[in-house]
C-alpha cells in the first residue's frame, strides 16, 4: 500500500503521520510506501496581500521565497527524523501551488493508495483552511482520505 | 487496533468493508478488533411519512418492523461470510438510531481506534445522506475517520 501523509507547520498534521506509523500503516520492510508531501502556497500569497498598490521588491521577495524554502526543508529534516527513529523509509517531496489540488494531483500521478491528513490547522484562520483541504479531499481525491484528529482529551489539554 | 466499518445495504460500504480487509487494517490473528455496525433508522420515519393525519396500524408497523429486522440480518450474515472468507474474525452490531449520531457514540463506547466509512449511498438522495454521515464523522468523531470512496475509474464504470 502506498501512502501519501500531507504535512504542514502543523503539530496536527506531525500527529497524523506519528499515528499513521505507530498504527504500522507502514511497514519497516516496505521500500518507497510512504510518501510525506509539504505544499508551500504560492509566493504571490505573501508579497502581494492587499490590493494591486502594494509592491515588493526584488530583494523583498528573493528574502521571502528563501525563508520559505528553509522552513519547508526543515519541517522534512523533522520528517526524516521521525521516520528515521521509527525505521521508516520515507520519500519526502515539495511541491509550490494550492494544497488540495496538489494533493489530489499527487495522489493521481504517484497512484497513491491511502492519504492521511491532519485536522485542525494553526490558527483559527489556518485552521478553516486546512478543515477545508480535508473536506475537499474527501470529496474529490481518487483513493480514500484517513482525517486524524487529535482526541478530544488531546484537544482540551492544548 | 480496533476498527469500526459502519455498513448499509449501499455496495459502496461493502467496498469500504473491503478494502480495510484487502490492506490488512485487520489482521487474521487479531481477535476483536473488527467491529461491523449498521443502524437502523428509527421505524417512524418509514411509518408516518407525511403530516399527522397519516396513521400506520399496529399491523402495518409491525410488519414493516419485521422486514427492516430481517433485511439487517442478512445484511450482517453477508457481512459476517466476507470476514469468514477472508478469515478475519468480526463483530456485528445491529443499533436504532440516527446513523452519524450512533457511529460517533459507538466509537466513544467501544473505544475505537479507527472508523471507516463507504462515501456515495444507492440513490441520489440516500448518497446525500450517507455523504453527509461521513461529513458529520470526519469533524465529530472522536477517532481519525477512513472515507473510502470507489476509485473513478469503477464510478464510470457502475
């Protein structure tokens, strides 16, 4: 079984791939079964928030795209950190664009079996978004979408 | 791992049932930890359709009664001889009640691990309904929620 576990900054999204290899979704023997995919939005999203006056710079922007990357790549060190404790074999991609629909690409061009998703976002406003990427790709992915949400004494605790 | 499939009369919940077997979310030697839930919608809703002036006689309920009894057990007996074919030992429960609110209390009561859900019922509007089952599941279940949707290339071909 092929498993495609989305990630983003989120402690949900980190629980959902612990609880995906603690419950042996993936086996240790298993080579190239799972794959932890980290959409990074489009850089317009952050240089051009409000209206078409607001211009950044090169340099503003080259500063922002280069942030961005280094929290993309450390976020998969932790990945491969975590698989690599748990004697997991992972293959970790990132890929720029809108994350429902480059989740449910991926999940056509690498003929995923299984995605797992994280719920409940950052912030509220993050959350609403990442609640919507879990409801889209419920909906519209082409193989069946496992949503982990942390338990509710989990939630009351945080 | 516990599991809970929740199953209907749809084909869809049987290939849900399935493919938790196929991907070996249940294993053989576990005794237990498959649980096979189908609710009953109360006998109301198909006795009084209409208004208050609609009266069933107590023949009428009782042999509608009778016929939802019977269709749930040889729904549970089909259920019962895929697990036998696949030697996975399974637990069948027959519940009345409203089918999102009585998965999510039979996942708090039994302590379930996993549920997993078929998505699309038979006709149109049983879809709609069993679509919003596992939406209601996804955001207030206490236990990540598998939606396993048929694959499109068999929707085009059902």
């Amino acid at each position: 079984m092929k498993i495609l576990v989305a990630v983003d900054e989120s402690e949900e999204s980190m629980h959902a791939l612990m609880w995906t290899i603690d419950h042996h979704l993936v086996s240790a023997n298993e080579i190239d079964s799972l794959v932890v995919l980290h959409v990074q939005k489009p850089l317009e999203l952050y240089a051009y928030p409000i209206g078409p006056a607001v211009y950044a710079s090169a340099v503003v922007i080259d500063s922002v795209k280069k942030a961005q990357q280094q929290d993309s790549e450390e976020l998969l060190i932790r990945v491969k950190e975590i698989c690599r404790n748990k004697r997991i074999e992972s293959h970790t991609v990132i890929i720029d664009g809108d994350p429902k629909e480059i989740i449910c690409q991926t999940i056509d061009q690498m003929n995923i079996d299984l995605v797992v998703l994280g719920s409940r976002g950052q912030g509220m406003i993050k959350r609403a978004l990442l609640g919507s990427v879990s409801d889209y790709c419920a909906h519209h992915a082409n193989c069946p979408v496992l949503i982990v949400r942390p338990r509710k004494e989990q939630e009351q605790r945080s």
